[in-house]
C-alpha cells in the first residue's frame, strides 16, 4: 500500500460562527482485515445508556433529522449529558455528511435555546475512500481510485457557552466510513476501490460504543445516549454488500423506524418493519413526517398500538430553511420519543437483571438439580446470530457478550447467520402459508419435498419410506414397533395375532443393543437402552430393560494414538488384541478390516452371547444402536468394525436393524450419515436434532419396502396406529428441506469437500494430537463437528453426576465459548458450515484453558 | 337506500379512434353483505390458465406497465387468446384509470404491430362511489357524497382488425370499485362514504376469474391468462382498511412483484418481497426500472437467483410520450417475464397433479391403514388460511377450493386468518432472533414469558413450575415420573431408594385411571391408559397396562335430553340412577350435585374398586385422566362429578392426581382449561396441541410447588433426567405466549363471554338438539368449540375401526366442510375465535347430510 503525504487544507463548512475547526489526518489505508478475522467474536456491548438503530424504509425521509431532533431532546437540558451520534456508513461525502448535519443543526439550536449549560459539540470523520479525501481536500497532492481506505480523520469541533459556565454537555458525532459517489454504498464501495468487510464496520462500531462513552461521569445513570444511523433504507446493502438490516444484526440494537408519510408510505412502512423483525430487531417506535393522509392511523392500527408512531410536522421543502422553526416545532414529538426510548431501555435493562430470579422460580429444567443452580448461574441468552449467543451479564457491568454456543444446544444447531435468516424467512412463510395441516391421507409441499430428500438422501439406497414424529424418542419408539411387527411377519409369528388383537402376550420381544446406548427419554425408548444414571428406579420406576447389552469394543485418541479397547468379556480371551492402534482415524473405518482376525473374535464373540441368551427371557426382536459415536453416554467412538459384524449377524438371523442417527445424522460426523462411515445401512433409521437445522423439533424414523409391508393389510388395526398431532408439521418440513439442501450444497456450505460427501477437517489434526497427549486428557475424539475429551478423573469425579469439569467450563465462558458437559467428558461442537478459523480459535482456547485447569488439579 | 335516476353520458377516453363506447349504468346501490357473508368459504378459484397478482413495492413503480406489457406478449400472436386484466380497486377515477391504460395502450399496440389475428378490447368500470359517479358523468343529477357504492357499469369496446377476419382475440379490461380521490383506498373509501368489504372485493374477484374466461375456447390450454393488479404497494390498505396483502391472501395466487429501480429501491424491493413471503405468497419473478443503479444485482443476490430480477428500459419522463416505442423496446423483456410466469404456472400444475401419486408412494401417514388409501383418496392441500384449507381438486377441472378445518388438523388449531398472520410475523422473528436455545440453566424471553402466563393462567391458584417438553405424550411421561415421586415421598419409601438409584424395584407403580382414556402413543402414556385398539400386542408389544382402569359413568345428549349412563359395575346395585336426566348442560357442572346421593354412590364404588385392587399387582401411585371428556376414547363427557369424587378420594390419600388437558386445555371445552369446569385442580397437568395456537409441537407439564420439592436434593441424580433436545424452544414459546394471550383478549377474541371466563355458544342450541333428536344419531355433545355424535351403528360399524361414516364425511367434503372420523363418531372442531356464524353453517350443511345419510341407511 502506498503512503500518502499529509496536506493540510480546511474543509468549508456550515455557517456556524463559533465553530473550531481541527484537521488531523494519517493517510494510511486503512487495513481490510482477513476472514480469519470474522471468526473473532464480537466483544461487550454496552448496555449501561441507551444505544438505538435509527432505520428508514426509504431513503430521503429524514432518518438524519430525527437523529438530530432525539440528539436536541436528549442534550439541551439544565443536566450534564452526552450524546453520541455514529454514521457508520456515508456516502455523497463530503458534500453529504449526515454527522456534520446533526453537528451544525445542534450547534445552532444550542446557541438559539440559551441554555443554562454549555454544550461542546465534535464533529469526528475517520475513514474515506481516495476519492472522498481528495473531495475534501482539494488542495491534496491525492486523488484517484486508490485501493483502501483512508485516514481522513477530520475533526470539527465547536463549543456553545450556556448561561452558567460549568462543565459542559458532549455532543460526539462520528462518521466511519464515508465515500464519495451519492449512491448505495455497496456501488461507491466498489467505484471508489473502497470496499470495507463487514467485521470492521461491526468492530468500528463496537470500539465507538464502548470508549466513546467511557468517561467518568458515565457512572451515573441516564446521562448519556447513542443513536447509530444507518444509510439508505433498511435492507439497503452496506459497503461489502450486506444487506444492513444483515450487517448490524450481531449487535440487535433496538430500534427507531422512520417511516413514509407519503401516498404510498404506508406498505413501505409496514415492510420495512416486517424485515426489521424478521431479523430479530425490535422496534421501539415508528416516526414519519406528516403528508396529510393520516398514515400513523392504519399504521398504529396494524402495530395494534404496541408499538407507538410519531408524527413529525412536516418538514420545510425550502433547502435554504435552516429548520429551527421546525425543530421548534417538532420539539413535543422529539420529547415524546426520547421518553419512549428511555423508558424502553430501562424496562429492557429491568427485565434482563430480573429474569434469573424468575427463572429459577418458575422454571423446572430438564436434567438439572435445582438446588445447584443458584440466580448467579443462570446464563440470561438475550438472542442467538448463527453460532452465537448474546448473553446479558450483569455482574460484567450491564454488557452483552457473544458467546460461541458450544455444545449446540445440545447438539441440534447447523445454522450460520445467513441460514438462519433465511429460516426465518421460511419459517414466516410456512406459517403464512400453511400454519399446520393435518398429515394423514394429505399432502402439501413441504412434508413431500422433506420426505423426497431424506429419501434421495440419508434413506438413499434402502430405505422407501418416510414416519414423521416429534423427536428423536419419539421416532425410536416408532423404529421399535416397525422392527418389531417386522420380525414377528418374518418369523411367521403374524399370524398368531392378526385376527386377535388382544392376544396373549405370548412372546416377550427385546432388543439387542449396546451397553452405554442411549435411545431417549420416553419409556418405549428407555427399556431398548442399557441400565445407566437415567435408568434407575427413581427416575423411571417403570423401566426393565428389555433387551441383550452387550459391551462393544471403543476407539479413541490418546497420546497422539489411535486406540482399540476391548471389553472386559472380550479381553480375556483375546490378549493379542489388548493393544491393537491404528495409524489414523481413517484406517479405523477402513473396510479391509473385515477381513481380520478381529472381524472372527467379534462375529464369534456376538453369536456366543446371542446363543446364550435363554429364550425364557424373550426373542430377539430388534437390533438397535448409535452408529459410530455413543454421545449421551459419553461420546464414545464404537468400533465401526464391531458395529458392522454386528449388522451382518443380526441380518443373517433376520433381526431388523435400527440405527439412532438423532445425533449423528445430518453431517454430525463429517458425512450426512453416520452409516456412510459405518459402509453398511439399517432397515429403519431415526434423524431429529440438526434435520431442521435446530430450529423446530421434528423427527423421521425412515423403512425400508419390506418394513413398511410388514403394516399393509386390509384392516385399520394391522396399520401403525402412532402418531402425534404435529406429526410432519409444515414448518418443521420447511425448515428440514431447507436446512437438508444447505448443508449439501456446496454454494451455500464451504466446508464440503471436493466429491460434496464429507467435510474437511474442522478441528486442527495438529492441535488435537497435541490435546490428545495432555496429561489432564484421558482420550479424545474429533470427527465432523464433535471435538471431546474425557478429563482424567477418579471417584466421584467420574461418571454423569461429577461436576469435576465445572470450573474448566467458567473459563471458558470467560473467553466467550458456552459448552456444557456430560460429567467429566467436556466437548464442543460447531455447525456443518462453520468456517475451520472459528473451530481452531475455539480449540485454542480450550487448550489454554486446559493447561491452567491440570495445574490447579 | 336511494335510488338514482340514470343519466346518459359520454366518458371522453383516450385518442384512439377505432373505439366504440358503449355505456351502461344502472344506478342501484351496491349491497354491502352482512357479516354472516363473511362466513360464507369462497367457492372455486380455477386453475385452467395462469393467473397473478400484480404487487408493487411502492406506488408509481409501473405496476400497470407491467400489466399492459405481459397482456401485449401474450394477446398479440397468430392464436387465438383471451387476456383478462382486473382492477379490483381504483382510486383517482376517472382521471385514473389502470384499466383504461391497458386497453388503450394495448389497443394502439394491436394496431402498430400489425396483427394477424384480430383484438377485441374491452374496458369494463363495474361500481363506483358517488362522487367517483358524478365526475365519470358530469352531466348527471347525481353528486356529492351519497353512502354506498352504485353500479356505474361504464364499458368501452375496440376492434383492431388483424390481417385475416378470423375470431378475434379478446382483451377483457375490469375495474371493480372505484373512487375518485387519488388517495389510499381506504381513505377514498371513508372520504367518500362508499366502503366495500373484504367479502366483496374477494367475492367479485372470484366471480370474474370463474366466469370471465367461461367460454368455448378455454379448454385449449394457455390460451388464457390473468393478473390482477393491486393499489398501491403491497401492504397499502385496501378499502375496507384491510392491507391488500391480507385481503387478497385467500386466494393466494402466485406473485409478480414490481420493484424499485432507484436510489433506495433495493431496500423497499426486498422488504416488500419478505411482506408477501410472510404472508405466504410466491413470488415468480420481480421486475424493476433500470435506472442505471444495477438495483438487479443485489436483489439477484439476495434471491440466490431462485426468483428472476428482470430490468425494464427506463420509462420515458414525458407524459406527452405514447410509450409505444418504449414498449417495443421492453418487448423481449415481457417476452421473457411472460414464459417465467407461463413456466411457473405449468410447473405448478403439474406438481400438484403428481403430488397424490408421491404421497401415496413415499408417506408413511400414522394411523393410516395405506392399503385403503388410493392416490383419488389423497387431499392436496395448497395452503391454510384461518380455519380454512385451500384444497388442489384434480377431478373437478383443476380448482382450488375452500374447505372448514372441522377437524382442527387433530385438534391443534386455533387462528384465525389474522392470527395466522401475526403468528408467520412472529415466527419470522423468534427464528430470526434466537433460532433455537438450550435451556437448561438458561433463560430467554419466550420462554420466560410462557411459563409466567401458564402459570397465571391454566396453572392458576396450584401450579408453582412449568416442565416443557415437545408433545402431549411426553408430557404425560413427564407427569408419571412426577407423580410417582411425589408419590414416593409422600408415603416414606423415598428413602428406599436415594441412596440407591438402582436398587430393586421393590414397588410396582401403578395408575388409577378411566376405561375409554387415552393419553398418548409412547410407551409410558399408553401404560398409563386402559387397554383399546391402539395397545393390542400388535400395536405395542411392550404394552401391559399399568393401572387399575374404572369405568366412568357417562352424560350425552340424546332426544333433546341430557342423560346419564352408568357403567355395568355400578347399574347393578343403583337402578334408581339409571335414568338420570338434567335440564341443561349447566346442571350437569353444577356444584350443588356434591351433596347428592349420586356422590356417594360414586365415593363408595371408587373405595370399594381400590380396596378389592390387590397389593400383590401393585401400589396405585397417581390418579391420571381426562378432565371432562374423554376425546380420542370417542368424545366421551365424563360425569364431572364422579371425575370430582374420584378427585377427593385420590387426594384424601395422597395419590398425586394428574390432569391430561392436552385436548381440553385452552378453550377446547368453552374455558382456558377444563379443571374450571370441574371445579377441582390436579396437582400435575398436561397442556399440548392448541397451546401454540396450532402452530409447532410444544408441551409442558405443569406441577404444584410440594411436587417439584419431591426432586430437589443435592445429588443430580435425584433431580427429574427427562428433557427433549428441543425443551422450550423458541418458536413454540413464541407463538404459545402470542396465542395464550390472544385468545384470553376481548379485543382479539370476540367470542369470549363479558367476563371473559369462558366462550359464548358456538353451536346454535336449537340445532344441537334437533340433531339429538335425529334418527340417526345415537348421542351429541355440544361444548366450547367441539361438536361432537355418534352415529347409530351397530356391529362392526361401531368402533373405531369403522368406516361406518365414510360416506356421510365424503358428501360434507363437497360442502367444503373437511371432517375426518373416530369411528362412527364425527365432530367438528372450530377455534376459540371462530364466529358462532361460522359454525351455525357448518351444523347446518352436517344436519342437511346427515338427514340424506340416514335414508341411504
């Protein structure tokens, strides 16, 4: 980049007398940061004075004056305050600067009202494109489209006594960027060689909110105010072409809607405020300028007057009007809408420090003992933007904090900020279009496009039918009745019980299935799983356990080393196998396995507990398991190998295969499935979780022809009789459809690779080896999106109830990562589309964390 | 109303020569409809030819350019074509008249190009307000403002002759209503005292597109096609005040949206895009002005290039300018817009012509025996508005008709259409804000908000904590592990156990519950339920019916008499009860009941069944039902004083009692929950199904302080391990606490009674007991927003296997009215909001069918 000589000129300006003019200029160009760093999360948002977006649905419909009227309202009392107004964006400049405006225009009514305070006002202009500086300096050696932005760092200032001489009340203005040509900034932007990513303007901005007020008297409350004023309309794209409504969403500001008085304004209005909330914004109040037509009448009449709308006289089309009359005039509406936004900023502020008391009050948490969750542990989630939490943190001195949502929400989250845009889209128009139909013997778009891709996708190959349901306990409990309504059809027990209904019960059918398995929550779900903490009379005084469960082998990562460990039932006879490694992660899927001696000790290892089992007990009915990872019970890695002699045994005995893709569907593990990993496929699957992308709960349990036939018959009764209310809801199939095409499509997920069958690597190799080789680590796995670790512990710090990874954890929430653990295993997942820098940075911070944690243990 | 005399005048139209005017008025006053009009579902929308909406972002984007330039490209070809243009509403007239502009501009279109085929252009003014009237004729008597809108009936008529004298084809140009001041209709509309009603808008709208194009020649296909032009931007009022957007929505044809070419008019197009979207429209393609900004490319980019941006040439700024020529250069433009919208239209067609077919191939629908469902039985259903479908029918000459949700998509839904709006809004932004969050440990509003109005409302007075989870089934599983702890507790066994979570399961739990109850589809619900056909070996194998099931006495409605019925069990000892009767419905609730003899009877038969119920079966640990009446057992109204008995004995030994009020909460029954009704609480209760309004999945079981204190201790594994991945997401708390709300507000309900406890009659009283007394049928129950009776059956027509109603359903079906049974039970369903109008038709068109049904019988 090249260096530019400083020359001094002095920018004309308005026609206010006592104004003082200082020019500071650097021109260095201004440095577009890399994407690696976008994944830096955003820091504290202040919450300690009232921060507003000022939006408009058009351009021209005086955003700038309601600045400047909010900025006279606020300032120009007997009280010292301050008020900072933010540009982040101009362009037209400097012909056009909305800062210098609101400058001028509350330099000129502080001199007009005599007040008893002094007001000292600052007009601030940072960044300019080649083309801007050179406007305004035009005595400069510089000129051209340079690439980059410059320092341009003009400053204005002027200094308006009151009547009493103390210190004086601030009016801070601030333009960021500005660029020369008067049109979107996304086209000076590129005009001007001036592009400037979104993660500066967010990183400009928060710089400004968080120093800008950073003064001593700031302590007291209510003296001090910002507005940031965006360009143009609402979705009017911002200069990297991110619509702006887009861009500032990470903060979700509140914010003030101007409006159309206009023929005409009323739809503009109404739009505007529908992408506004579309995005998550709340709008606090609606203002327009009076044309005559009453717009505010249907425009308060659609807000149902929760929302209120402001009438502005109308406004002089004189240009040479100096608008002190109507500022005069305008005076009541300016004070009515400062007293709204105070007031709807200190009711937020009261509702934020108030909820965790409610909430430990009124809540009763899923898998939470309530008695160790006091009002200080209670994590206040103001919003979410992709993979981040906004968490309101008191004791941090009123701020919001992005936190990386680590465990994603227990592992249903995929979206990045623009799916969830367009989810949120979606999801208004499903709603819109269907609300919820009724499912059997209809059909609508959206549950039959769903069905066809889980269809043409995770089912491709065997299975033909698709079950919905609402969650993933739900979908096994269905899995359950179709394995085994399968088996009895293929045993030719059928027919014992076509005709009666309400036959004896004269075979008990269990499951084969894997110690440390985990199905749900609901009974059906919970007698197909091992004994284990959720399992115990206490919890479930119904539950038996119905079924075989058998010990499988586990692999896992430990001191840079793939490693195999067997059971304790295999061990014994099988010392040669006691300390089998594998070179990478890739030859512990490699399928050339199947033709090892271990593939024999397994088969024979499977066919001696299934002869075993005494036939007292019951048949066999089901295979059922997690394909891969084990992950309520501790995100163990299964010997895929194991998995799949497993499959080839029970198919050989005709037992149907069910496989629990809840968590592992839908690119957990790197591919759409986890049977893609395994190379084998089921007779039934089960998907929830991440299939709507994580936003509404909906299952699928999908069948093959031949399961599905087990149900076909001429009465209602021989016909699955489950179902549940919402059951292939449209808003669930919605988002599913969507959520299922964008993870697969490599234009809209960059993480795929090459072939669109898998992801890249996520998780630095290099950092998880070293993680692996920790001391305080006992065993880690990374694959897809799942990085774990099991901390090494002993006693009560082992095991589900140990609460031996909580302060790790608090750290970590210090350096904005939220992760919960399963007892001592401690994991982090991101979604199929977050970028690998934002994984590595997460990984890093772990590994840091980790070190201080083993010294202190 | 007055009648007007009519006044012959010529309207001065454009400078075309070849037209020939014809004028016609007959001045009546058009009929504003009542209200009950509204009820009344709009008939047939044909799907034959392609139909859009004309939607603008803005006024004066060229909305009727746009229109005059798709009729161009499609009329003027060698075929024979029929093009309607509709105006529903004008505003401006006559000096504004857009459908005076397309015949005219494509009437001197016809005659530049040079045509083969002839045009037969007409422009038809339909009503008009009376001042709108008085400027079209200024040689009239008639003036001022006068209330109503007239038939102004004003019809102009060109032939352009082509080269060869075949049949013409046919321009067909209509205004409906129009008003003379160029304001928002809804301001023309109050100015001058001629409002119209959505119905008639609607209604007219219909009756143009059914029989306008209803001649010989329609049968060839894309021989025809329509838009309808809307006023103004997309969500400008119409003139009922209504945004046009909502008006029109119905119909929900698909969209073209004219957007803004200008500085700024990015912003406004994708604002509008997202308005229509919400409201569940499809947008096929958007069109702009060029005006040199590349307004395109942003907007393609926002679109993923799913939606076609195509660019006009800039309109000439000269009113002088005929924009002939600018119409010959937009001509390839339109060329392309025209085969988009053709395209779209066909594409459509053909979807929904395959749809039956690949539902029937792919679906897997719960509770449907697939082997009597052909593709012919399949409902395609194209979209929701309110209580209404709309319904894609192939054999009646590809229509798309209303049908009355009488089932309530399985009792979920409540919205009305402007309900369903605000809810898409707030769907759109729950995503937008939060997507999903995890809860436990956590707070965020939705769900904060939520739980406070549960618990202020149907957990009123009882319930201290809210559990959420996704369905009525988990809900109930939820419950049982509550009660059975609670019940634990009370009675000193905890202590058995705490220490050891997995120790023996020394006590079997069992449930007091009520033949005919049914609590939902998992294993744990159905334990807790008496044995049906849904828990048949072959249905659940692991079924075993944990409880001891009473069997309830029964009340019903039959020969305009309340009446008891008492079960076997308890006839034997009290024939004086056998023939009860009540007066009333009220009676039957009535309180004063407690005193009687009946109570008694009913206490002493509850203790004797459970002190004859052995030890060796099983403790009985929880009561569970529910409340009033018994839905999927076969809408069956428990006698609410033995429910209240059975409620006291429970108590008096501490058995926990649990409420399933997944069916009756939230008006279902005529108040919030059906324990008002009863007069008693629960210590647990079930809500689900129309919590969300009808939405998306959501539950919560609500508990009593002592409850929720029965799982606090210091260990976690005491605390309740139940929780679905979803608990309390953000969208279901959403529209839960937006539907909660909306159906308890007079000024969104309409229906609730002055102190808003409870709902006005919905179903005429006369008619409910005329159909008491009907032949055919065996018993009614009229209640809240549930109608419900059993048709006289007998041998395998009973049950609900039976598809004894079939027929009767079919025949109610071409009503529009769409019922699905239990057996040869059928009710009707409406939501809480629904107008008593509304229902009164549907009993109507059920009793006119059923009288046919019963002579076919």
């Amino acid at each position: 980049m090249m260096l530019l000589l400083p020359t001094l000129s002095s920018l004309s300006h308005h026609h206010h007398r006592r104004h003082v003019i200082l020019l500071r200029r650097l021109f260095k160009p201004f440095s577009t940061t890399s994407s690696a760093s976008i994944a830096e999360p955003l820091g504290n948002l202040p919450l300690t004075y009232p921060t507003y977006l000022i939006w408009s649905s058009n351009t021209s419909l005086g955003k700038t004056l309601v600045s400047a009227g909010i900025a006279a309202s606020f300032l120009l009392s007997r009280q010292r305050k301050r008020f900072l107004y933010l540009k982040p964006v101009q362009t037209g400049f400097p012909s056009d600067s909305d800062s210098r405006f609101v400058f001028s225009k509350l330099s000129a009514l502080s001199a007009r009202r005599k007040l008893f305070r002094s007001v000292l006002a600052t007009d601030h202009v940072l960044k300019a494109s080649s083309s801007a500086v050179a406007a305004a300096l035009p005595g400069g050696v510089y000129g051209g489209n340079r690439f980059g932005m410059f320092d341009l760092d003009s400053h204005r200032e002027c200094r308006i006594p009151g009547e009493e001489d103390g210190e004086p009340s601030e009016l801070i203005c601030r333009t960021m960027f500005a660029w020369r040509d008067a049109v979107s900034p996304h086209l000076a932007a590129e005009r001007e060689n001036g592009t400037v990513e979104d993660s500066n303007v967010l990183g400009m901005v928060q710089r400004c909110l968080e120093s800008g007020l950073n003064c001593g008297f700031d302590e007291e409350k209510m003296n001090a105010f910002c507005v940031v004023e965006t360009a143009g309309g609402i979705a009017s794209p911002g200069p990297s072409g991110t619509l702006q409504c887009d861009l500032y969403r990470p903060f979700r500001l509140p914010a003030i809607l101007v409006g159309d008085g206009r023929l005409g304004g009323i739809s503009g209005t109404i739009s505007a405020y529908e992408s506004l909330k579309l995005r998550g914004y709340d709008v606090v109040a609606v203002v327009i300028e009076d044309h005559g037509l009453v717009n505010e009448v249907p425009l308060g009449s659609y807000l149902r007057q929760s929302v209120p709308v402001l009438v502005l006289p109308s406004i002089p089309k004189d240009l040479s009007d100096d608008l002190m009359e109507w500022f005069d005039a305008a005076r009541a509406v300016f004070d009515s809408l400062v007293k709204t936004m105070l007031s709807a900023h200190s009711e937020r502020i009261k509702r934020l420090h108030e909820m965790p008391k409610k909430a430990v009050d009124v809540f009763w948490w899923p898998f939470t003992q309530h008695n160790l969750v006091s009002e200080e542990d209670v994590t206040v989630i103001d919003s979410r933007c992709g993979e981040n939490f906004a968490v309101f943190k008191v004791q941090n001195n009123n701020v919001i904090n992005q936190e990386f949502d680590g465990c994603a929400s227990w592992w249903t989250q995929g979206p990045d900020a623009t799916l969830q845009t367009e989810l949120a889209r979606d999801m208004g128009y499903a709603t819109g279009r269907y609300g919820h139909l009724m499912f059997p013997e209809n059909v609508y778009e959206p549950a039959l496009e769903c069905a066809e891709l889980l269809l043409e996708g995770v089912g491709k190959g065997w299975a033909s039918r698709a079950y919905f349901s609402d969650n993933g306990s739900t979908a096994i409990e269905i899995a359950l009745k179709m394995a085994f309504r399968k088996f009895l059809c293929d045993h030719g027990r059928l027919s014992d019980f076509v005709n009666d209904n309400s036959a004896e019960r004269c075979i008990q059918l269990m499951v084969l299935a894997l110690t440390g398995s985990y199905h749900g929550d609901t009974l059906g779900a919970m007698e197909a799983q091992a004994p284990s903490s959720y399992t115990g009379f206490l919890q479930q005084p119904w539950y038996t356990g119905r079924g075989l469960f058998l010990s499988p082998p586990t692999v896992f990562l430990s001191n840079n080393t793939w490693n195999l460990s067997l059971p304790e039932g295999m061990q014994s006879n099988n010392l040669i196998f006691a300390n089998i490694t594998f070179s990478s992660r890739n030859e512990v899927f490699d399928t050339s396995r199947d033709e090892s001696n271990l593939a024999e000790i397994y088969s024979s290892f499977i066919a001696h507990e299934l002869a075993q089992y005494p036939e007292t007990k019951g048949s066999i009915g089901a295979l059922i398991m997690e394909p891969v990872i084990q992950a309520a019970g501790g995100m163990h890695l299964v010997d895929p190998l194991f998995q799949r002699v497993l499959v080839s045994v029970c198919r050989s005995k005709s037992i149907p295969i069910i496989f629990d893709e809840v968590f592992t569907g839908f690119w957990r593990l790197g591919t759409e499935t986890a049977s893609e990993l395994l190379s084998c496929v089921p007779d039934i699957a089960c998907f929830g979780k991440l299939m709507t992308g994580g936003i509404v709960p909906l299952a699928v349990t999908l069948a093959t022809k031949s399961v599905f036939e087990s149900f076909v018959g001429n009465s209602k009764l021989k016909a699955l009789l489950h179902g549940h209310s919402y059951s292939a809801h449209a808003l669930g199939c919605t988002a599913a459809a969507k959520s299922i095409k964008w993870f697969k499509d490599p234009q809209t997920n960059s993480n795929l690779n090459s072939e669109g069958r898998s992801l890249k690597e996520l998780w630095d190799e290099e950092l998880v080896y070293q993680i692996s080789s920790h001391p305080a680590v006992q065993r880690v796995i990374a694959m897809g999106t799942l990085f774990s670790l099991e901390l090494q512990a002993e006693g009560s710090n082992a095991g589900y109830a140990s609460v031996y990874a909580k302060s790790l954890l608090k750290k970590l929430r210090e350096d904005g990562v939220y992760m919960r653990p399963l007892g001592n295993v401690v994991y982090l997942m991101s979604g199929p589309c977050t970028s690998p820098d934002i994984c590595h940075q997460l990984l890093l911070k772990l590994y840091r964390r980790l070190d201080e944690f083993s010294k202190n243990h």
